[in-house]
C-alpha cells in the first residue's frame, strides 16, 4: 500500500463555525479558514505546525489569505508563507 505525502489543504468556509481554542478550553474562536494536514510521519507535524504559527503572526500573509478572491489566489496566498518558524 502506498502512503500519502505531507499534505495543506486550505478550506474557505462560506460561513464562520466556533472552533475550540487549544489554548483555553473554554473559549471558542469563529473561523473562516481551515488547515487540513496530512502527514506520513507522526512527528512531521510539529515543524509545520511552527511554520503555520510563525507565518499567522505575519499580518501581511494573513490579509493574502483573507483577501484572496479565488480557489488559485487562496493557493498561492497559502504557498506563499514562509518556510521557516522561530
């Protein structure tokens, strides 16, 4: 059986839904946007998950995101991060 390669999938909601706030289990956030990873190695995520922080904490990459009009724009807005994290 082959395995699947590390993957983002970047999904637009056409309207915001509460999500959990892994940083406080009694706050819920409305989101808009969501990453779906894919990895094939149990630790990959860690070092995404960096990459994914360090770059929403750029207000510039995150306008590219939210401004984006299309499905091509929002790729390219998402493979325009940052590969690096802190």
């Amino acid at each position: 059986m082959q395995s699947l390669s590390l993957f983002i999938a970047p999904v637009r909601l056409k309207e915001t839904v509460e999500w959990g706030d892994m940083s406080d289990l009694e706050k819920t956030l409305n989101v808009k946007l969501v990453f779906l990873l894919g990895f094939n190695d149990p630790n990959a995520h860690i070092e995404l998950l960096q990459i994914l922080i360090y770059n929403f904490q750029r207000p510039e990459w995150v306008e590219k995101l939210f401004s984006a009009r299309t499905d091509e724009e929002l790729y390219d807005a998402v493979y325009s991060m940052e590969w690096k994290h802190e």
